[in-house]
C-alpha cells in the first residue's frame, strides 16, 4: 500500500516540495487546509502531514500553534526548507509582455526588490502554487507567477528570472506531524521536545515555571506565546526544549513546570534537523 503525505496547497506548493525533498517514497496528498491536512492523518488516509510552523523571513505561521493540541496527532520529525522563488510565465511568453505578478502575499513581499525593478503590478493570490496554476489555466502573456520550480514543472511555465526572493537566507521550518508513530531513542542523536503550556493565574507563575528550565540546565530553543481563542485572560505558550523526555534533567524540569501550570500537552520528541548544525 503506498504510504501518503498531507500537506495544504496546491501541487507545487512550498510544503509539497518539502514533502518531496524529505519523504520521496511517500506519494503527496494535496489538502485544501490545514484541518483537512491534520485530519488526514487523524482518519489514517495519510501516514503523515507536513505542517509549516515559521519562517526565517515572516516568522510564525498564523493560527498553527492553536491546531497542534487539537489533534490526537504527534510530532515525528522537523524539516528546513530553503525557499528559492522563481519568476514564472506561459511558454509563449517573454519578459518584455509581463505587466502583472500573482502570487501570496508573502512571497510578493519577499520579492520586493525584483517587482519593482520590473515595475509590475501585483495580485495577491492564495498560495504561490494556485498563482501557477491559475497562470496555466487563465493567465495570458501579460501575467507572472512567483512560485517554486516544481509548480513550474508542474503546469508547464517557463523560469524568467530564477531565485528572486530579497532574502538569501529564505527557510521555512516544518514540524512532521504523525498518529501513533514515534521514531526510537538512538545514542549519539540530539533530540528536541515540544510542548504547549498554560500557566496558573498566578503572580510570577511564567518566571517560577520557566525557572526549572535554569535549575537542570536545560536549554529553551524557543518560547512564544499565544492568546486562546475568545479569551484574553488566558495566555498559551510553545516551547521547544533541547533535550529527550527521558533525560533526567528534562523530566525536572517538567516536573516543575507542571507545579506552575494549568495545562501541558507534549506535542512530540524528535530529533533535531541537520540544518541546525549550518546555522
């Protein structure tokens, strides 16, 4: 049976080039959005999902944080990906037509510098893969897409102007999201775990949960909060601690954590992404 990968867009998406480029046995499942691309594997249609988490250049992916604990889903592994944009047209066309750019919102800001030397129009489009698409389907010779060079491939475009992000240092960080599925616990490998914590209503209770953390030495790779839905008394908060569950120093500083908080969810254990160690 051949094993699926979820992820939301189009075909030729950013997050399907990811797909491609970490799990190449595992066939693409296109979803509309991210639910869809949760539950996908929630429902065992796909054996995995691949979930864009942040952003070198934009930072946080809007209203991630708030589906991760809401699925009966684990994180199985992280992957970087270099975003390389590419300026797209119809084959039978040349730079000297092109009077319009459609892409994201963010990839047209990301590619500040190339529209305005070119003195293009932008239209702000889904995603950068259904700007190609909609180039194949209905664009004429006045119109460009900026999206990946497998969407190029894809519908057929031509690559007029190759890797025109501003940013060299362009990376989304995607979290591979699995149902009952967690990789062993191997010598010589760093791990990550994640976790999303509310805290108790408390004077000094972040300071005081965050201080176990100091105490066992742990490192914190990132922290960043988030409001609950509908309440603006309720702060969340996403940590991704260096270190195993099962390490002593870890279980610690859990253990305080938990004194101070309301709620924790471990989102997953995993190791950490080779990228890591070029940064």
């Amino acid at each position: 049976m051949t094993k699926k990968i979820s992820f939301q867009g189009e075909l030729g998406a950013y997050s399907h080039l990811a797909c491609s480029n970490s799990y190449p046995t595992h066939t693409p499942l296109a979803c509309r959005t991210f639910e869809d691309t949760l539950a996908a594997v929630n429902t065992e249609e796909a054996e995995l999902a691949m979930i864009p988490i942040e952003n070198s250049v934009a930072g946080r992916v809007a209203d991630i944080h708030y589906l991760l604990g809401g699925y009966d889903l684990k994180i199985y592994a992280e992957h970087f990906q270099e975003i390389h944009h590419q300026l797209l047209i119809k084959q039978d066309s040349d730079l000297n037509k092109v009077k319009n750019v459609r892409s994201h919102a963010m990839a047209i800001g990301q590619c500040h510098d190339v529209i305005q030397s070119l003195s293009l129009q932008p239209i702000v489009m889904a995603d950068t893969a259904g700007a190609a698409k909609f180039i194949s389907e209905q664009g004429t010779a006045e119109d460009a897409a900026i999206a990946s060079s497998l969407a190029a491939d894809i519908y057929g475009l031509k690559t007029i102007k190759a890797n025109i992000e501003d940013a060299p240092f362009n990376t989304t960080r995607f979290l591979i999201m699995a149902k009952d599925k967690q990789q062993p616990r191997q010598e010589n490998t760093e791990y990550l775990t994640s976790c999303i914590f509310e805290v108790r209503s408390v004077p000094a209770a972040l300071y005081k949960a965050l201080g176990g953390f100091a105490t066992h030495g742990v490192n914190l790779a990132k922290l960043e909060s988030f409001i609950m839905k509908g309440d603006f008394n309720r702060a969340m908060f996403y940590i991704d601690i260096e270190g195993h569950v099962e390490d002593s120093t870890v279980k610690g500083a859990l253990e305080e954590l938990d004194y101070y908080t309301n709620k924790i969810i471990t989102l997953g254990v995993y190791p950490k992404h080779e990228y890591r160690n070029h940064t």
